[in-house]
C-alpha cells in the first residue's frame, strides 16, 4: 500500500493543510504493505505492530522486539 509521504518542512506541511509533527509526538500511525507503523519509518526509529509483539526499529540497528505479554 502507498503512504502520502511526509512533509520535509514545516511551511511544506502548512502547504499540504497539515501540522508538522512535533518532536515529542509518537505519530504518525500508518499502514504498509498491511503492517501498522507508529513514527517515521523512512528516517527515523519507528514500532511497527508484529503478531508476536511491537517491534522497535532504528536504522542501522537490530528491531528490538517486545513482547505482547510484556505490555498487557
């Protein structure tokens, strides 16, 4: 599945009739390829929504992966 690509600048995000997200902000929640992804996943670190569990992933890192039982 395609995702409308983020904004690079704030006056970009302005432009596009969206809020730059906020460096403090989890966001944004999309869905690729049928995986849920919760942050930016073309740059930065992001959790993707795995059967087994949230899966954190860095670049340039191996994905930590966190359990289901661990958060419930």
């Amino acid at each position: 599945m395609a995702t409308e690509p983020n904004a690079a600048t704030p006056s970009a995000a302005a432009a596009a009739g969206r809020a730059e997200p906020a460096a403090d902000r989890l966001g944004p929640l999309v869905r690729v390829d049928g995986r849920w992804i919760l942050g930016d996943h073309r740059q930065r670190a992001h959790l993707t929504f795995e059967p087994e569990g949230l899966v954190h992933r860095v670049v340039g890192r191996e994905p930590h992966l966190v359990a289901w039982d661990r958060l419930m």
